[in-house]
C-alpha cells in the first residue's frame, strides 16, 4: 500500500523545502499535501518524478524492498506474463476486471501506483521492475548515520567474531577429547 507520509518524512530528514519537491514533480502544493496525508494516490510519473528527486527508490513509498532498476515501461508486464506462463486472464482477475482494456491501459498507459503495486504483488516483484531508471538509486544514510562503509566495518566485526566462536568450539572439542581420553585411562588403570 502506498505511503505518502514517507515523503514527509524525507523532507524532513533531508532538510528540502516541500517547494521543491512540488516544483520538481510538476504537481500542484495541494496535490503533494493531498499524495501526503494518502487522501491522493500518485500516478506513475508523479511516483518516479518524487523518486528521482529524492534519490530513493520507487519501492520506499510502499515500504518494499529497494531494488536498483525509472521511466515506466508496461511491456515488462508483457514479459513477466510470458516468463511466469500466466494468462492475462489470470492477471486481470487478481486485479479485479476482466475487460482486456485495462491490461492494455495498464502496460501503454499511465497506470496509478495503487493498481500498479498490485501487477507487483501479483507477480512478487519490486515496484521498481515497471521502470528503466536513468539513474539508479543511491542509498543515502539515514537519519542515525548508518552508511555504507559502517555496515561494512560491522561485517567485519561480525565474520571476526564467528572466527573466533570457531576456534573457542575447536579448543573445546579437543579439550573434551582430552579429558575423555584421561577417564579411559583412569578407568582401564582402576579395572586393571
């Protein structure tokens, strides 16, 4: 489901004027305002226009997982259909019609990201699949400061930690074999 409110708080986090965005999306203040508080639902080029702007994507305002492919192409509808050997029928109703015409709508028009999440969910791919970004998205840090090079130091952290845990399981083993090997002893010295 669709979340505007994601928008806000990108606006917040980043420090950007709601003007900006607005502008940049070539939407009226109140449209944004309205796709904000979830009273309007953004059509696709809207969605990708706000995503490019903020750099992010598509899948954020959905809560999904980030994928890294933006300009709208239906026709991978088309070919998802083919590659998953489902019929179009079976799309459409999932969708909740049965008229042809809107899957026609749907790959060569300019469908709202509510029907749009839907074909995604159907088909259990990213949001981001129905664009051809000319820039991908760039993870920026988030508001605690992780990045990039932090998530890699605490793989680090984490693959020395489990060398270590190896090797004190190692030390552990072989001084278990060691005291049983002391009983067998002791006890072959005792029946002896």
């Amino acid at each position: 489901m669709f979340k505007g409110y994601i928008i806000e708080q990108l606006i917040r986090e980043r420090k950007i004027k709601k003007a900006d965005v607005y502008r940049y999306a070539d939407i009226q203040k109140a449209t944004l305002d309205n796709i904000i508080k979830g009273t309007n639902v953004p059509n696709c080029n809207t969605l990708e226009k706000i995503a490019d702007f903020f750099n992010v994507s598509i899948d954020i305002f959905f809560e999904r997982e980030k994928n890294d492919n933006t300009m709208y192409n239906g026709n991978v509808i088309k070919q998802l259909l083919l590659d998953k050997k489902v019929t179009n029928k079976e799309l459409l109703r999932y969708l909740g019609t049965e008229a042809n015409a809107s899957l026609a709508q749907i790959v060569n028009g300019n469908p709202t990201v509510k029907r749009l999440e839907k074909v995604a969910d159907f088909f259990g791919v990213s949001m981001d699949v129905f664009f051809e970004r000319e820039k991908p998205f760039k993870a920026y840090p988030s508001a605690h400061g992780d990045n990039e090079q932090q998530y890699k130091e605490k793989i680090e952290l984490l693959e020395r930690l489990l060398e270590e845990k190896d090797k004190r399981i190692l030390l552990l083993e072989q001084m278990n074999q060691l005291v049983n090997s002391a009983e067998s002893r002791t006890d072959l010295g005792q029946t002896i």
